[in-house]
C-alpha cells in the first residue's frame, strides 16, 4: 500500500527576535510562499502550514486561505500535539517536519532524506542532528507511528515544544538514522534560515542576485557565497551565538540532571571569594568594572547580608561540583519587583552554570511573589546582553548614556500533564464526572466519551469510599438537612450513592487519556492520595470543604504536583493557610478555583467579581467551579479571567443521581465549550498587538498630502499641502516641521508627500 508523505512547515508570526519573519516580503512574496514552492517541488504528496490558535496568527491563517494552502492551527507551546494533530487530520504516514523561516529549503536534499528513510527502514532521519549542511537546510522526517508512539509516552517539557526530542532521545524505541552532506552542500558555517535582521539582509541579498522567478538551485546559493565570502559575514555572528546558546544549553540540561549545581545562600567563609568577585577576577572589559572597591567597603557591604539585617538583598553563592563559581542576587526594591545581578569567575564562563542559577533564581524570586525582575547592564557588555535577552528580558530604558535596563515579566504558568495553563493559554475545560455514572461503568464510560466530543479538555472524579469520608452513624450530626437537594439523608448512605468504584479508576483514566484528555481526580484522605499516585495522575484537586484539611493538603503537596483548590467555604486567611502549607512543602503550582458551595448555587450568590480579587490577592492563576444552572457564570468568569473551568457533566439527566440537577446535558456543554472560545477570541492577549490587518487599515487614515502643484523651491503652506485620506503620506505629527520649508523637486496635486521632497 502506497504511504502519503507530507511535509508540516511549522510557522508562526510570533517570533520575538523578528516579529512577523514569515510573511516578510523577499523579492516580491511572502518569506514563507519561497519556503512552500521549494518544498512543492519535492517527491511528497501535500503541504501543510501547522501554526498555533494564538490570535497574533490569525493572519497566517490569510494568508493560507488566500493562497490555498491547507493548514492547521493547534497549541502554541505544544508543539508535538500540534503535528500529531495536523498528521492525524490529514492522514499522513511519513512527515517532514520544517521551520518556516527556511526560504532557501532544498527539495534536493528534502527528497535524499526520503531516500534514507525509506531504503533503510527507519522510524527517524535528521539532516540537522550531525550538523554538516547549512543551517537553513535542517529537515526531519519520522513515520506517525512514531509520531503518535512519542505523543502518546512523552513527559517531559523539552518534548512537547520542539516535536521530535523523544524520538531521537530514545534509540531503543526508534530505529534512528542521519544524513550527511555530500562535498558540494557541506558548509556547516553558512546560516540561511532567518532568525534576525542580519539573517534577513543576507537572504535578500541572495535573492537580489540569483532569484528569477524558478527556484534557485541550492548548490548555486552555495557557489554564489563562497565567491562572496564578505556576504557570508553578514550574520556569522548569529550563527557563532546560535552554536554557544546551543552548547551552553546541553551543559546546562546535563547539569540540572546530575544536580551538581546548588544556590547556598551567603556565609561568613564566603567573604574573600566574593572579593575576589567583584573587584579582581570578574572583568569582562576595564569600561564594565571601573572602580576595584576596598577590602572594607566589601566588608560593609555584605555584612549586612550575612547577619540578615538586610532584609532587601538575597545573596546566594553558587556552587558547581562542589567549587565555587560565582554569585547572584536580588534586591528587593518591593512587593513585587526585585533587581538581579549575576557574575561569574572567568574560567566557568560558558558552562552552563550561569543559565541554572538565573532559572533557579527566578523561581525563587516567584515563590516570593515577585512578578517583575530588573537588571542594569552596561551598553557594551554584549555578552550579558545576550545572555538576559536569551532569559527573556527585554529592554525598557536608558537609565544613562551607557547603562541600559531591562525587565523579566514572571508569568503565572504551569504545565499539567501537556497542557500549559497561563495568562494567554486556552481555558482548561474540566468535566466532573462525581457521582453521574449511577454505579454503573459503562454510564461513565459513555459520559467520558461524550465529554469529549462536547469539547472538554479534562475529566475529574472523586477519589473516595463511604468509610473513608464519614462513618455509617444515623445521629442528628450526620443527618443533611440544610435545604441542598440531599436532604434527608445520612451522610454515609449519600457518600455509598455517589462515590466511583476504585477499581474503574484505571479504566477511566486509560479511556480518558486515549481520548487526548487528562485525568485527574479529589482525593479525600492520604489512602486516596497514595491510590492516585500509583496511577500517576497530573495533578490534584481539593475540594472546597477539605480546604481546612491542612495535613492533607500538605501531603497533596508533597507530591510536588500541580493542586487545584476549591475556595467555596473558606475564609480568606483559610485560604492563605492553605497556600503557604504547599509552599513550606516546596510546590508553589497552586490554582484557585472560585465556587459557590451551593447545590445548585443562585447567580446572587456567584460574586464572580471575587475572581479579579483572588487573582490579585494571591498572585496566581485563578479558575472557577461552578455549581450554577446553565452557562452564563462559566462564560462570564472566562471574560473576567478565569483559566480553569470546573462544570459537572451528564450524559442525559433522565438517568438521575445525587448531582444531575446542577450538571450540564453534552448540547449544553458544547454550547459552554464554544462560548468560551468565542470569548477567548474576543479577548486576545493582554499586550498590545499591532496586527497586519490594523497596518492595512491605515490605508484609511489621514497623511500629509501635496493638493496643489507645487514647484521645487516652493514654501509649504496650509494652500498646498493638507492633512487627508488616504495614509501613504508623512503623519499628519510632521505637518508643524513642514511647514515653512522649501520643496527639493516638482511635487504634483495628489502627490503623498515623502522627506525626499523636502528640503532640510
């Protein structure tokens, strides 16, 4: 039977180093209409554009429909659910995987890897693995069933954002082969992809010179560098930086598995070697470290530190193999903003070291509550530029001529199971299973299924028996009898009602995951706790009247799992006890949930404003359990903020049971399902975006126009030039400097006017 090859050219306009790269005009087309038509003249069967639903890419999804190419738009950070998606819909056995900032790809080399993966019989083939072609020419091709084996197994983050990790990092699951470079095509040294302003002046270049229309042969690019070794340096620093980022990051990855590196805070034996630190051995210029301080003012200095009566300045050494290796520290300037700096002795520059202690710190600074990190780095220490911007800082201001700052926002984000839940992520939809399958498997397995094709992300049930709940004892006490719909019953007959068999958990779970869902679940005691760890559950819910339970939530805690918590019966230091007992623990992966403990809860008593409050209160990512009839509170607590959605769900409520009253039918859940997403939508993200269609619309705006003819020498003046419609002129910010000067040339009525046609 013959296999569909298909190549997913991986794109987006989010790049943060070179905004919109993709759609970035060379020679007349879109960077990545170059990228499909070299790719269209390979041996393989269809094209597909895979790129993320984050609205910044809604103009790629355009430019696809304008030009008829299929795509799909799936998780912006996890990348390998995102092809598997796209291969499974589009039914592909073999895939190529390629970056769509690669305008230069070679058909050529895209059908030798073919070639080797299928006379070999191999599950992988990488070009970029064993660098020997240009960088710019890197393809992958791997079969779906290795795809969905490496979705299906994969845990760890690196997997999910860069697809194929898995597959290479197991060779006793996957039959792994390379492919090299022949003579021609061998110059590792050459950068063609487009990652930066340099990269993109070097690809233009090319194209100004070679591009006619056809394809451009690769070995001809090749041959047209190596004649113009001057072009070649035009981005070599970029390629030299890629290859230290990369080596650093394998060191780096390499040391945090091994745990050999440890941040200690400061002590008294510290003191002579962070002298030498600061005023001897850490100069990377004269011009970055002017001034050698004196022995006492170093003592001055971080006394203050060491005897903790510096409550504002955390200093930590760190330590690599045992061996100091430099030091960082952060100044708290308040609540929610500190200022980091960070040297290292000479010789462990390179290593490595210097990335695990600013993650390390960063997280500190987190479970801090800290949202905002500073750092002040002189304009010519590049290599600390470097190294912050590759952390994520960005520059915010002068602070003098030659000092310049920078921030690091801290997001709020976690990952359960391969969803990443933060500020921008999609809503995490949970089904609530509780008590609606009757005791009866097959009602579960059914409503699991139909969960998902209602559109949930997650299914939830409750871990628990009656006995370890509650005790069958029929006193007043135990008796429900406050207006809820369970009055009249005991608490144990209730709890034997509703509670899910423990012996379905792994079924369900099984099912659930099978249908790309997490599973998780509440556990009630320690024994539950224990159960659930040997399923090896995501993550773990608390439920708003164990939220008092303080021993269990401190060994939830010790698990070090993301834990939801319910706040429905709390008060507000209930709720700070809470989250401080997971932080003694060392796990800060806490979510909130609002809820209404109420069964079914009235709209009155939702106070979904407390959503906002929570949020700001406690610095962390906020959801909503809601046990209200109908839609409208799930729908509004997402415009308000909410990533996490908790809705009971029922297959059919005819069925009956003790929380189908409050449960949402699957039309109903869907109709939730595609309201939220309509919201996200309307809501975007929380920066401001200028979006192509924007700059499009500014065809419409007004600019400085000549509407007289005006004759070289001229004076512009209010008679011949006027602010109007449309925008190709100069803003209409600049009529005040152009007016008073004289035209450089002959400007005719209706002419946009332009600086080249002014005089100085």
């Amino acid at each position: 039977m013959t296999q569909k090859i298909g190549i997913i050219i991986q794109a987006r306009v989010g790049s943060t180093r070179l905004p919109n790269k993709v759609l970035t005009d060379i020679s007349g087309s879109p960077l990545l209409k170059h990228v499909v038509k070299r790719c269209e003249e390979s041996e393989v069967d269809q094209i597909i554009i895979a790129t993320s639903i984050n609205k910044e890419n809604d103009s790629l999804e355009e430019f696809c429909i304008q030009n008829n190419y299929p795509f799909f738009r799936g998780s912006e950070n996890n990348v390998l659910n995102r092809f598997y998606e796209t291969a499974k819909k589009f039914r592909l056995d073999i895939i190529i995987r390629i970056t769509g900032d690669c305008p230069l790809i070679s058909p050529e080399v895209i059908n030798l890897l073919i070639k080797k993966f299928k006379e070999n019989d191999l599950d992988y083939v990488s070009n970029a693995a064993k660098r020997s072609f240009p960088r710019g020419l890197d393809c992958e091709i791997f079969s779906f069933n290795a795809l969905e084996k490496a979705h299906n197994l994969a845990k760890e983050e690196k997997d999910f954002e860069h697809v194929t990790p898995f597959i290479y990092g197991n060779p006793n699951l996957f039959k792994i082969g390379h492919l090299l470079a022949e003579k021609k095509l061998n110059h590792s040294e050459i950068r063609l992809c487009v990652d930066t302003l340099n990269d993109l002046k070097l690809i233009k270049e090319i194209y100004k010179n070679l591009y006619s229309g056809d394809t451009i042969p690769i070995d001809s690019v090749i041959n047209f560098l190596l004649k113009n070794p001057n072009l070649i340096e035009i981005n070599k620093e970029e390629e030299i930086f890629q290859q230290t980022q990369n080596l650093e990051q394998n060191i780096n990855q390499k040391i945090q598995e091994n745990k050999e590196i440890i941040l200690r805070p400061v002590n008294s034996e510290d003191i002579d070697f962070l002298f030498d630190l600061r005023n001897k051995k850490y100069v990377y210029e004269p011009s970055i470290n002017p001034n050698p301080i004196t022995y006492q003012e170093h003592l001055n200095w971080i006394s203050p530190i060491i005897n903790d009566t510096n409550k504002k300045r955390l200093l930590f050494v760190v330590i690599a193999k045992g061996e100091k290796t430099g030091q960082i520290r952060f100044d708290i300037l308040d609540k929610n903003v500190s200022e980091v700096s960070i040297s290292f002795l000479k010789e462990h520059h390179g290593a490595g070291i210097a990335n695990f202690a600013l993650k390390k710190g960063i997280d500190i600074m987190k479970k801090l509550g800290v949202t905002k990190i500073l750092a002040e780095i002189f304009e010519n220490n590049i290599s600390s530029i470097k190294f912050f911007e590759k952390h994520g800082f960005t520059f915010l201001k002068d602070i003098t001529s030659n000092l310049k700052l920078y921030e690091f926002l801290i997001k709020n984000e976690m990952k359960i199971g391969n969803k990443i839940i933060n500020e921008n992520s999609p809503t995490l939809i949970v089904a609530e299973l509780s008590a609606n399958h009757n005791q009866d498997l097959d009602i579960a397995i059914k409503t699991i299924k139909s969960a998902k094709a209602a559109g949930a992300d997650a299914i939830k049930i409750q871990t628990y028996t009656p006995d370890t709940m509650t005790i069958d004892c029929n006193k007043e006490f135990f008796q429900i009898n406050q207006g809820t719909l369970w009055d009249g019953e005991n608490l144990y007959s209730l709890y034997k009602k509703a509670y899910t068999p423990w012996g379905w958990h792994e079924t369900l779970k099984k099912i659930t995951e099978e249908l790309g869902m997490l599973f998780f679940s509440t556990p009630f005691d320690k024994t539950s706790v224990d159960f659930l760890e040997n399923l090896k559950v995501p993550c773990y819910k608390i439920a708003s009247f164990e939220i008092t339970d303080l021993p269990l939530i401190k060994y939830v805690a010790s698990k070090g799992k993301p834990i939801i918590i319910s706040t429905g019966i709390a008060k507000l230091e209930e709720i700070e006890d809470a989250i401080n007992v997971c932080k003694k623990e060392g796990n800060d992966q806490i979510i909130l949930l609002k809820c209404t403990s109420s069964y079914p809860a009235p709209l009155e008593e939702s106070n979904l404003k407390n959503i906002l409050y929570l949020k700001e209160k406690f610095n962390t990512i906020i959801g909503l359990s809601d046990h209200t009839l109908g839609i409208s509170a799930p729908l509004t607590a997402v415009a308000l903020g909410a990533k996490i959605i908790e809705k009971h769900f029922i297959i059919d409520k005819k069925i009956g049971g003790p929380d189908s009253e409050f449960s949402l039918e699957p039309l109903e859940f869907e109709k939730m399902v595609k309201g939220i997403r309509g919201i996200e939508k309307l809501l975007g993200k929380k920066e401001y975006q200028f979006t192509e269609k924007m700059n499009k619309g500014r065809k419409f705006s007004r600019s400085i126009f000549a509407v007289k003819n005006i004759i070289k020498g001229d004076l512009f003046n209010e008679e011949n030039i006027r602010i109007i419609r449309p925008g190709d002129g100069l803003a209409p910010k600049n009529i005040y400097n152009i007016l008073g000067k004289k035209a450089k040339k002959d400007i005719d009525y209706g002419t946009p006017l332009s600086w080249d046609l002014i005089e100085n």
